[in-house]
C-alpha cells in the first residue's frame, strides 16, 4: 500500500514525464505537499519497490508508470450521442 505522500510523488513524477520536464528532489518538492524529508523517505521508498529510478534526474520505471497512470483520476463518462443524418448503405455489386 502507497502512502498518500508516495502517491502525490508518482503523479508528480509522471506529470513530468508527460511533458518531458526533468525531475529533481527540489522541483517535486513544489509539486507535492508535505515536508521534504517525507518526499525523500517516499522517494526513497519508491525507489525500494523498483517503481522509480534515481540517476542524475528522478525517472519512472516503467512499472511506476503503470502505478501513476492508474493513480490518475477517471475521466467523466462522456454521453452517448445521437448519430446526425440517414444511416450509410453498402452497395455490393457484383463482379
């Protein structure tokens, strides 16, 4: 089970990468509430269950990608629309 500083930490993370951002301890700490040495013990966490990669830049594995993609918040159903015009008909002629 995630913490809920460890989860704000993979969002971040993958916000991130999403938009081709490096990530550091310093630019997380922006992103995620809480003090620094809970999003240090996080990351360190993180990096214990194989679900980031600490190089010189933070990086999702890409476990941890699957892990922060699901964290993500559903999106809203989209109605069903009605379908505008007559429908289409296949001719099928012969050969």
């Amino acid at each position: 089970m995630l913490s809920q500083t460890e989860k704000e930490a993979l969002r971040a993370l993958f916000r991130c990468a999403r938009y081709r951002r490096l990530a550091d301890e310093a630019s997380l700490s922006l992103r995620v509430p809480g003090s620094s040495r809970e999003l240090g013990d996080a990351l360190r966490s993180l990096e214990a269950r194989g679900l980031v990669v600490s190089s010189p830049s933070l990086r999702l594995t890409m476990d941890g990608l699957a892990v922060a993609a699901a964290l993500l918040p559903k999106a809203a159903a989209r109605p069903q629309t009605k379908r505008r015009g007559a429908p289409v008909l296949r001719v099928v002629r012969a050969a």
